[in-house]
C-alpha cells in the first residue's frame, strides 16, 4: 500500500478507480486545505525547479498556477482579482521581462 497524506486534484480518486485500484480520501477543513495548498505549492514548485526540460518546465508550471488559483479563492479573490493585482504592481514596479539583475544600492548619499 502506498501512503500519500497529501492534497491531490479533485479527479484523482475516479481516476484511481477507474484503474481498479481503491483508495481512501476525507475532506480537509478550511485550516487544513489552507495549509495543504501552501504545502502544495512547494512541492510543485520543487518539481519546477528539478525540471530538466522545456516540457517539464511548463507542465509544472501548469501546476503551481492551478494551486495559485485555488489559494487566491481560499483568501476570497477571484483569479479576475488577483490579475488586476498583478497589473497594478507590474505598472507601478514593472515586471521581469528586462532581466535587471540588481547588484547593490550605496545607501551613502
């Protein structure tokens, strides 16, 4: 038997079953599900990191948007809302579209 203690897509236990095999599941509470999805967040973006190709890369990308999604809902933000923060800051701050790779500020002046 393989022990997985960990948050999965809302398909995986039919998917399970559809292989005839069984598996047992609950329902996580609002506190549970918070902290499940930020643990899922790290290990999808562990798996990002460890990609060894373009494929892997954007299919684990995939991946931590969909958890992205379902933490922006679990703070009551619609992915509508969200967006319209990321706009806001890339036009106040920018985005990383021009690669500045900041060295150092001499705080002297």
């Amino acid at each position: 038997m393989l022990v997985y203690n960990k948050l999965v897509r809302d398909r995986i236990p039919q998917i399970i079953e559809a292989k005839g095999k069984t598996g047992r599941t609950r329902i996580l509470d609002e506190v549970e599900y918070h902290t499940q999805l930020k643990l899922k967040l790290s290990e999808e973006t562990t798996e990002y990191l460890r990609a060894e190709n373009t494929e892997e890369a954007l299919e684990e990308l995939s991946d931590i948007l969909e958890v992205v999604r379902a933490l922006a809902a679990a703070h009551g933000a619609s992915w509508e809302e969200l967006e319209a923060l990321r706009e806001q800051k890339a036009e106040k701050r920018g985005g990383f579209e021009e690669r500045v790779f900041l060295i150092d500020v001499d705080e002297g002046a």
